[in-house]
C-alpha cells in the first residue's frame, strides 16, 4: 500500500488530499457549529415577543407597584421564553429518536423515553410502545439500541464530567458530540478512501478525482450535521475494504487485518441491516485466503459485534430482534407501531397508523425503482458521479487482474442485492424512499465501494480533456445535490422539489 512518504509526485497529490480533507473539515465543521431548526428562528422571535407584549398589557391593568410589577413581569417573561422555544439542534424527528433514548439511557438509567420526551422540543415519531418489564407500556425509539448505547456511553462521560446534560445545554453538548460521531470518522474515511486511490490508481487526476467525489460529491456530506446511522456505517464499510484490499491484493497476514475486517464489517451490518450481505461476503472471502487468520481474528472480532447487537436489543425490549421487525398485522400486541400515547394529558395516536405524504409509499415497484435509480431520489441523477462507478466496475471486470474483477463483481452483486431488497422485497409503506431526506439514504454505505471501483473510469477520463471536462460536469451536479440541503439534510432533493413544483409529481 503506498505511503505518503515516496516520490515527489506522490508528495504533491498527497498535499492536494490533504488541502481537500481540510477544506471538507473545514465546510462540514462550520455547518455543524451552525446546525439549528433555522426554519423556526423568526416564528419563535415574533410568538416571544407577542406573548410578552400581551403579557405586560394585562398586567398593567392591574396597577400593581413598580418593583411587584417588574418583578412579575420578568417571571412571565421567563416562562413565555421557556413555553415557546422552537429552535433546536436536532433537526429531525428522526434523529430526535436517537438523542431521546441516549438520554432516557444516560440520565434515568432505561431505554424508555416516556420521561424525556415532550409537546415540542424532544419529540418524535419514530418511536414505538410495548410493555416493559414492569408489565407497562412505555415509549421506546424505534432505532437499534447498539449505537444509541455507544453514543450514552459518550455522553455519560461528558455530563459527568462537565455536569451539563442535553436538557440543558443541547446545542453544546450535541454539537460536540457530532464532532466525535459524524466529523472525525469521516475524516477516517476520506484517509482510507485516499489510500485505496493510491493502491489501486494508475493516473494522478483520477486519483484525485476519486478523492474529490469522497470529500464534496457524495449524500453523506450533508447528513454530518445529524445524528444518523448512514455515515457509521459508511467509515465501517471503508475500514472493511481497507483492510480487505490490504489482505486480498497484498496478501496481508497480520491478525490486526482480520480483527479490523471483522469487527467493521459486522458493524456496518449493525447499522444497515442489508449490510448483512457484505458482512457474508467479505467473511467468505477472507476464509478463504487464510482460514487461521480468520479463525483467529475475524471471527471473534465479527462475533463481539453480533453479541453486543443483540444484548442491546435484549436489554432494551426483552428480546433478540430490533423493533422495526414488529410491525405484525394481526396482533396489536406485538404491532409495536400501533398505539396511543398521552403527553401533557393530551392522548396522541401513532403516526404511523395514518402516514402522510411521502410516507404512505410509493404504490408500484416500477415507480419505486425509476426515482429510486434515475428519479426524484435517483442515485444516478442526484449524484451522477456513481456512473463512473458503473463504468468502473465494467472496465474491471473486462479489462482487470484477477483481484479487481473480483472486488468489482463482489461490489457489483452487493449493490444488486441490497437495490433488489429495497425495490422489490418491501411492502409499500417501506417504500418511502428513507422519508424526508434529500437523497435515497440506504444507500449511502456504499459510498466508500462504489468510490473505489470508480478508479479505473476516473483514471480513463483523465487522459483526453473531453472526457475531464464530462467527469467533472458529473461531479458539479453531484456536489450541488450535496450542498442543497444548506441546513438541513431531512428536506427533499432538489430535483423533487423542481418537478413538484412543475406538478409532476405527488402523493
């Protein structure tokens, strides 16, 4: 695997990755440290400032003496500001879920979010009820448990050491967080992407192409101002192919690979449930290059993963399997996502009995599949850049050594497999495209594959300009569908917004 340390060539196009990765840090960090409900900001501004205006109006109806009458007022003050805060760093309620339960976890000791969640500022709908071990029905949030009981591990030590919770200081502490979540482990991600460019590139403007895509072009980016599972499982599944490619091309013996490979790959699993298909995959080819090695390293590593999977989901619902796998429709009690809840004595019925919008899911598979490809959410039309991956994996697979063809058929079938899962073996009301968000989001994990089979296409349109100037074009629509969603990657696309506008789409 080439190091940074080697000609001068390779000194320059690795001071060029670094100049990107700074400048990538340096976007993503910035729209982070801005994340907030910017939608909101004035409404919360004008509803503040008429509450407290009627607030004073009345009370100087009261002719009370001037200190009682500040005194009063500034309390009403106080609580009209705490009743109508709107603004908050969690933009989604699908990532409100997870926040909820890393401080149900954190502060109350329970997986349950009955006690945290509230009217409007902690709220969500991607929670679901069952009865706990108490014999009562409690609210749980409807994501996995392992990552949720990762990040309270985090939290923990910040509250405990700083005292602060995410009661009461959300935006500093989420934000921090974030940092640790989405920032850093993507700057992992854009390294190893870097280095795959290096091992597996034969020209320098490919490889920086290829760099470039990872840092500004792809649907991640976006998505590192929110709590999410997309971007863990993306660096996951670089860190898997990093270290396959160090034993599959090199022939790299050291457990350390296996251990690494394991415990990544079975981690992207954990966090996209189709990625299940690459855990198998890459364990089956590791096998087979040296059985002790995996024996050793791979498996214990991967099966450390698969524990910890289901005793979080043990430990928070009484049973093995997550709760997006109780959605039964003949028994209420074991439809998790069928129920009521009351908050303030107010009873709330489940969202998902009555979806709306694009939730309620496309009706045909063949509509599904055009804007999931080529459509409103296409993975082709909002980031074009994928069809130099396409390319790619052909010119490997025609025109390849022995070990590119494979990692290009293997790539190739798992893209396959998990498109076929989506589009063809949901139901309808899984077929919502991941909801508001601003691109097809089960796909991200992909990123760090298809970037790496995008090689030999990059490396072939660098040699004649023409074709530089049609690679880039690709990447600038690309990078606009990325940049789109400035502040708030649970919007829709561009281009859904463009035809709905146009009135050529709607549910």
């Amino acid at each position: 695997m080439t190091h940074p340390c080697g000609d001068s060539q390779t000194h320059l196009r690795w001071g060029i990755y670094a100049l990107l990765i700074a400048l990538a840090v340096g976007n993503l960090g910035g729209r982070l440290m801005a994340v907030n409900a910017v939608n909101r900001v004035d409404l919360e501004k004008h509803l503040i400032r008429r509450d407290q205006k009627l607030a004073e109006e009345k009370l100087k109806e009261r002719n009370l003496p001037e200190e009682e009458f500040q005194r009063i007022l500034a309390d009403k003050k106080r609580r009209i500001v705490e009743n109508r805060r709107m603004q908050r760093p969690f933009l989604s309620a699908n990532d409100r879920s997870r926040w909820l339960a890393v401080r149900a976890l954190v502060e109350q000791g329970t997986y349950q979010i009955d006690g945290v969640v509230d009217r409007s500022l902690w709220n969500t709908i991607d929670m679901v009820q069952h009865r706990g071990r108490d014999g009562q029905l409690h609210l749980y949030s409807s994501k996995p448990p392992l990552l949720v009981t990762l990040l309270a591990g985090e939290y923990w030590l910040i509250s405990k050491a700083t005292g602060l919770t995410l009661e009461s200081h959300p935006y500093l502490l989420g934000r921090m967080m974030l940092v640790t979540i989405n920032l850093l482990p993507l700057v992992l991600m854009f390294l190893l992407v870097a280095k795959l460019a290096e091992r597996l590139g034969t020209t320098d403007w490919g490889k920086l192409f290829v760099v470039a895509s990872a840092t500004m072009g792809t649907l991640l980016v976006p998505f590192a101002v929110v709590l999410n599972n997309h971007i863990v499982a993306a660096v996951s599944a670089a860190v898997a192919l990093y270290c396959f490619v160090r034993i599959w091309f090199d022939g790299e013996t050291r457990l350390r690979y296996y251990a690494l490979a394991g415990i990544a790959a079975a981690f992207t699993a954990a966090n996209e449930l189709p990625a299940l298909a690459f855990l198998v995959l890459i364990s089956l080819a590791l096998l087979s290059c040296d059985w002790r090695a995996w024996f050793k390293g791979f498996l214990p590593a991967a099966t450390l993963v698969v524990v910890a999977f289901f005793a979080t989901n043990y430990a928070a619902h009484d049973c093995l399997t997550p709760p997006y796998m109780h959605k039964s429709s003949e028994d209420p009690e074991k439809n998790w996502y069928d129920y009521t809840y009351t908050i303030n004595g107010v009873e709330r019925e489940s969202y998902w009995n009555h979806p709306s919008g694009i939730d309620r899911g496309e009706p045909t598979k063949m509509a599904y599949a055009w804007h999931v490809l080529v459509g409103h959410h296409g993975i082709f039309s909002l980031t074009p850049i994928w069809l130099l991956s396409v390319l790619g994996m052909s010119m490997w697979v025609l025109k390849g050594n022995s070990e590119q063809r494979q990692l290009a058929l293997g790539i190739a079938l798992l893209s396959l497999v998990c498109l076929v899962f989506y589009i063809g073996l949901r139901p309808q009301e899984d077929r919502n495209y991941g909801g508001m968000t601003s691109g097809f989001r089960w796909m991200f994990w992909f990123a760090p594959m298809w970037l790496v089979v995008m090689l030999p296409a990059a490396d072939w349109m660098g040699r004649v300009r023409v074709r530089q100037g049609f690679a880039l074009t690709l990447l600038v629509f690309s990078v606009f569908s990325a940049s789109y969603p400035t502040w708030n990657p649970w919007t829709q696309p561009w281009l859904y917004q463009w035809l709905e506008y146009c009135g050529w789409v709607g549910f």
